[in-house]
C-alpha cells in the first residue's frame, strides 16, 4: 500500500470517522457572506473549478470543505482550527491580508500547508514555512508599475493616497522609492480621506504640472478622483494598483479614466493558452468571466492539487517540500515559489482602460 493511501486511510474528522479511501480533504476559509463576499465566492468557484478538473482524471479524489469567515478577523482562528480538526490534509485562504494573518499562526501550529490566493502583505508568508501565497505582493506591483511608468516616457509623476489605508500609504511609499530608483521624479505628494471632493488635492497637483498621477486607492476613490478632475479641468492620467478592480470602476468613472493604467494579477482578456481555458472552461461552468479572485483562487488550488499528487504523503512536511518544487504554467500566469519566503515569482498584469473598461496591455515581471 502507497504511503499516501496509508495517510488518506488515517485522516480522522473531528467525529472520529474515517474519511472514505481514495479521497483526501482541502480546506478553505473565505468570506462567503459580509461584505466582501464576492471575493470569497469568487475565489471559491475557481478552487472548485481546479478540484473538479483534478478529480475528473485523478485515482485519489479531492474533497473541498469551506469554512465561511464572513470577511472578519476574528473568524480566522476558529474557521482554520474547525479545518484542522475535520482532517484536512492543506488549506486555501483567506483573501484578505488581515484575515490571512489571524489564521496562518493556527495553520503553522497544526502542521497544514496553506497557500492564501490573494492576500498581498507581506508579512503574511512571514509566519512560517508551511505558509504560501499564490498572490504578487504590494511591493512587486509597485515595482512593476514603476517600471511600466516609465516605458511610457514619465519622467515626472504626482501621488495622490488614502491617508487613512495602509494598503494605499504602503503602495504609495513603495511606488515612489521604485520610480526614483528607476530615475524617475515624484513633483507633488498629496493625500485624502474616503468623501473628500478631491479639489485642493488635484489643484495642488495641476499647479505642479504634472500629466500623470499615481493613485494607489480602492476604486471609488479612484473614480470620484478622475470625475472631478474631469470636472475641474485638471487634464492628468492616472495610474494604481489592484485597488481599481472592480466591475462598478467603469459604472463610476464613465469615460473619466479612459486611457489610465493600473496593475493586476490576472487580465480575463490575456492571450496566454492557460489564461484562455481557464476563461472558457470557468464561463462554460458558470455562466460569467471570472474575475481575478476567481484566477488566482484557480491557481492555489492548482498549487496543492500538484503537491498532492506528488508528494511523498499527505503530511504537512512533505506538501510544504511539494508546494516549493512547483512550477505552474497557470492561470495567472508562470508561477514558481522562491525559498526566501514562500512567496512566487510571476508576472503581473497592467490593464488600460478604455471606453471604460479595462484591457490587457502588458505582462510584466517585478
């Protein structure tokens, strides 16, 4: 009998029974409902969506048990230890960065390999060695972004970021430190709260003269920016990061960011083979284009499915030695995991909006 046999046989669930032979369980705590259910339900059809495919070809299927967190924090703890103690051999999760740090101590004290799809702090991959991110961190996009900047011949650029996030401050700082370092030049920094009208803002920046301005907010921010500027006639093109993701940016900006760049892990218009039959074959199965918490829920899942079905076992050692041996052609691109810190190397996309919506434009690796 295989050793990974062996290791199904003698997974237990927390009511003592046996899981059936042939299957192994994943986990993933995601935000089902709240208010960041869209994310988790994304990312949860797209590890379904991995399973499913896995399952359809593989001798010892894959069973995936999802714990809601409701988007919250203080679920995490609970929502992995619930996991753990069904018997799950790996977990997936969560998308948000905070979430993912209150849950990957109990992840690394239980022994589970866990691969979070989109949290990009990082200091999520710091917890431990059985901790993975399938996700570009906030300081690589600001590294890509830099250095698309200035393929566009910027030489000068404005800041404009929410005082109040530290996903847009840290963005920010890291985006100026990589675009001097690429010989470029920060000529006005300004910051705003979430309801500002964003006037004196980007009057200070049009005094500065300046043609493009960095934006690293979520997207209402970034659509009431552009429209007021529009409004103002402050003639500037905006750049940021995968804040803006979000089908309700055009919906908000109308044609007022038209022509802006921002960076993102996944384009559902790239041209990639692995990028195109993830599309079909997640559309065919339900009935709309992913999103890119759908890609890269796709992509961890892809990840541990691999690990699976080459590790020695199904202990947390031994997929964690798998997890670090992975070279993924997938749908978010060529992934392979670095030693540092579990994190990967792959490219990002940069999307241009047009006519309102936002298209492929450039792979680009930090």
């Amino acid at each position: 009998m295989s050793t990974l046999r062996i290791a199904v046989l003698l997974v237990v669930c927390m009511f003592g029974n046996v899981q059936a032979e042939g299957e192994v369980s994943v986990g993933a705590y995601l935000s089902m409902t709240g208010a960041s259910a869209t994310f988790g339900v994304s990312a949860q059809q797209g590890i379904q969506l991995a399973i499913d495919q896995y399952n359809a070809k593989a001798k010892v299927k894959v069973k995936l048990e999802t714990v809601d967190t409701q988007g919250k924090q203080s679920e995490a703890a609970a929502a992995v230890t619930r996991l753990a103690d069904h018997g799950v051999v790996a977990v997936i999760g969560e998308v948000a960065s905070s979430v993912s740090l209150a849950g990957a101590p109990i992840a690394q004290q239980r022994g589970l390999p866990m691969i979070t799809p989109a949290a990009t702090h990082p200091k999520v991959t710091d917890v431990g060695d059985l901790i993975f991110r399938a996700c570009q961190t906030d300081d690589a996009q600001a590294k890509v972004m830099a250095r698309f900047a200035r393929t566009l011949k910027i030489g000068r650029i404005a800041i404009l970021s929410d005082q109040t996030q530290a996903y847009s401050t840290g963005l920010a700082a890291a985006f100026e430190t990589a675009f001097k370092a690429q010989g470029g030049s920060i000529a006005a920094t300004q910051t705003y709260s979430p309801g500002d009208d964003f006037e004196s803002q980007l009057r200070a920046i049009g005094a500065a003269k300046v043609q493009w301005v960095f934006v690293p907010g979520f997207y209402t921010d970034v659509a009431a920016a552009a429209k007021r500027a529009q409004q103002l006639g402050i003639r500037v093109t905006f750049l940021g990061g995968d804040g803006w993701d979000s089908d309700e940016l055009g919906k908000l900006a109308g044609t007022a960011l038209d022509g802006s760049y921002y960076t993102n892990h996944f384009a559902v218009d790239d041209t990639r083979a692995a990028a195109r039959a993830f599309v079909k074959a997640y559309t065919a199965r339900y009935k709309q284009a992913p999103d890119t918490l759908a890609a890269l829920g796709y992509d961890a899942a892809n990840v541990v499915l691999g690990a699976i079905a080459k590790a020695k076992s199904t202990s947390g050692s031994d997929l964690a030695t798998a997890i670090r041996a992975t070279k993924l052609g997938g749908a978010t691109g060529e992934l392979a995991f670095h030693a540092k810190d579990q994190g990967i190397t792959k490219p990002m996309v940069v999307l241009k909006i047009s006519s309102g919506k936002p298209r492929f434009a450039a792979s680009v690796t930090p």
